[in-house]
C-alpha cells in the first residue's frame, strides 16, 4: 500500500462546551487516521444534505464508495472531506468516481446534533485535508475551502517506507514504481483541472519534512478552489455551493475524450 457558587454556574456551561469541543477535535483526529468511511448526513427539510467522507484512503475505499452510493442519488452531491490521505491510485480511483458523479466538494467536519425535539447537522470548518486528500478535493466540479480549513500536501512516497524514508533502501524496481505513479498522478490533476503548480508544491516535500500548508494565495493558484462562497447549512441551499467561478473542467472534458480509470497500485501518500 502505496498513507464563588453563582460564577461557577455560569461559567460551567461554556466550560463543558469547551471540553467538548476539545473532546470532539480529539475524535476528529483519530477518525481522520482509520481507514475512510462514509455516510450520508440529512438536513432535510431545510437542505438535500451531503456526503461525509472521513479517514485514509485504502485500496478498499473505492469499493466501499460503490456499496455506499448504491440505491443513492448522488449526482451533483456535495462531499465534505476530513482525511490524512492515503493510496495514491485508489485516491484517483475514487476521485475520478465523484467527478463523473458532477460532485461539489470542500473540506469540514460533519456534526449531527440530536435532542429530545429534533435533529440538525452542521459542518465545521476547522478541519483537515492531506496528502492524497487534497487531490480528492480537487475531483469536485466545484470546490470550496473555508477559511479556517488546512489543506496540507507532501510528496508521495513507498507506504512502507514513509516513516523512515531517509535510511530505507530502494531498488531500481521501487524508483520504477514511483515515477510510475507521480505519471499517473499528474495525468489525474490535468484531467480534474487542476494547475500544475499543485503538483509542483507537493512534489517539493519530502516525507521527513513537515507537509506543507497552502495558502489562499496558492489554492487559488493550484486551482483547487473555484469558488469562494458556499450557503449554509440549515438555508434552503444548504449543500449548493454558490458559483462566483466557472466551474472546474478539464480539456479532455471540454473535447470529449474518455478518461480511464487507474487501477490501485503500490504507493501511499500517508498523512
């Protein structure tokens, strides 16, 4: 796998408040870490809802993405992305997945609030996209970024030698693989519309550096955000992200050329 009493009581409310959102960050994170997982969050009647896609990708997430979609309308969908990465050619598997469903796509953490009377959903926009996650978020037709979201990348790497890529050996068959995949890679990032400058800010950090944050400034470059605008959640267009840009359409979309799917190979971009 290529991964005083009456100060107490005012004050205890916005305490546990903190704590629980201190309590829900920690969840968050180990869920971003476990293998993705996804699951449908409704709003109704105030909006259509959205795809919650959590964790690491795996060679296993494409497949899991079909049972989840099946009996579902999910063309046009918006997908909420929380994810450290993972597997580069399920991760363009999957993205090439959600671009042939005309899929909307950001980055946050899904909430559902439950109570005596009734149910509502949320997102958070405090969350992360990583690594390979990055290159899913940019499968949307149309992408969103908030502003307190951390969209972070690095290069790809043997999965089972990210942790110490510096005193692991390869051989020739390894550089192999690699090339191989950063081909396939870029191939995916054209074809999703998405700017060569992406590939060269991700391609220039190496696994034992820190991974790289982007900018505004460089999401807009990358073209990984079309639009700087999203309603929401709870208004009649929760999940209906508004455009302010054309959206995203490569090429080969706009002659009408046939994208292939890639099969799974041997690489991850770990978060």
């Amino acid at each position: 796998m290529l991964l005083g009493a009456a100060s107490l009581c005012v004050a205890l409310p916005g305490l546990m408040a903190m704590l629980g959102g201190l309590a829900h960050a920690g969840i968050a994170l180990e869920e971003r870490k476990l293998p993705m997982r996804f699951s449908w969050v409704a709003c109704q009647p105030n909006c259509r809802g959205w795809v919650s896609a959590v964790g690491t990708v795996t060679a296993d997430s494409p497949r899991d993405f079909d049972e989840f979609a099946r009996g579902r309308q999910l063309g046009g969908a918006t997908i909420v992305l929380d994810s450290s990465g993972g597997s580069v050619n399920d991760s363009i598997a999957l993205g090439r997945r959600w671009r042939n469903l005309g899929a909307l796509t950001t980055v946050g953490i899904s909430v559902q609030a439950n109570t005596a009377q009734s149910a509502s959903a949320s997102i958070a926009p405090a969350a992360y996209c990583e690594s390979m996650c990055v290159f899913l978020l940019l499968s949307g037709t149309t992408r969103y970024v908030p502003e307190t979201a951390h969209v972070r990348v690095h290069q790809i790497w043997l999965g089972d030698r990210a942790k110490d890529a510096k005193a692991a050996t390869y051989s020739a068959s390894d550089l192999t693989i690699v090339e191989r995949d950063i081909g396939r890679l870029a191939k995916y990032t054209f074809d999703m519309g998405g700017a060569g400058d992406l590939l060269s800010l991700a391609l220039n950090v190496p696994p034992w550096e820190d991974l790289r944050e982007l900018s505004r400034e460089e999401l807009r470059l990358t073209n990984l955000v079309t639009t700087d605008m999203i309603a929401q959640p709870g208004s009649p267009n929760a999940a209906v992200i508004e455009l302010t840009s054309k959206p995203a359409q490569s090429l080969r979309e706009q002659c009408g050329y046939d994208r292939n799917n890639t099969r799974a190979g041997a690489i991850d971009q770990g978060g």
